[in-house]
C-alpha cells in the first residue's frame, strides 16, 4: 500500500472592528436599556458575530412583547474601511398588534 501525505494550510483571514452600531427608529427606553446613544454605540472590540446577533434578537424580542411581531432590523449603510466597520441600521416595527379578547377553549393551559 502506498504512503500518501497531505498537506492543508489555514488562513485566518483580516479581524475587523465596529467603530460605530447605530441604530435608527429604536425607543430611547430601548437606547439606555442597550447602551447606544443618538451617535450610536463606537466600540474598538473585535466583531463578535454572537454578541451582535444576539444584541439583535434581544431587540427585536422586545419590540415583539410591546405588540409588534415583525419588527426587523434592516441595514441601512455599511461603510468598511482598513480594519473597521460603520454599521447603520433602521429599526422597521411593522404593523402593531393587540388582541382584544382571548377565549379559552377545553382545559388548555396558558
């Protein structure tokens, strides 16, 4: 049998920053709960894809508990320039919600 050899390389690739997350159209409630002020959040961190999914999903979730279900959150503009991203994002809450009565049917629990 012969001996066979492979070889692989890894290329990790340019590590980007967010120099600036602004987000327009959020609840300033919303601003201070999330720390991002009319200027937008700068940071020098590394981009997580995590955190930043996540800081969308917990917008998101909260504008789906104060009645807008489809709310999403749309890039606007996205500047990369070096190392450093600028990302704008608008906040479009949709069509508001609310159930006026809710009828309980057999012994379903809510």
């Amino acid at each position: 049998m012969k001996e066979r050899k492979i070889s692989t390389s890894l290329i990790t690739g340019k590590k980007y920053h967010i120099s600036q997350l602004v987000i327009t159209g959020i609840y300033p409630v919303l601003r201070r709960k999330f720390h991002i002020n009319n200027s937008g959040i700068r940071t020098e961190n590394l981009v997580n894809p995590a955190d930043l999914s996540r800081l969308y999903n917990n917008i998101i979730k909260e504008y789906e508990n104060v009645g807008f279900p489809f709310a999403t959150l749309i890039p606007k503009d996205v500047e990369i320039e070096n190392n450093k991203i600028k990302l704008n994002l608008k906040l479009h809450k949709n069509k508001l919600i609310r159930f006026h009565k809710i009828v309980k049917i057999g012994r379903a629990h809510v």
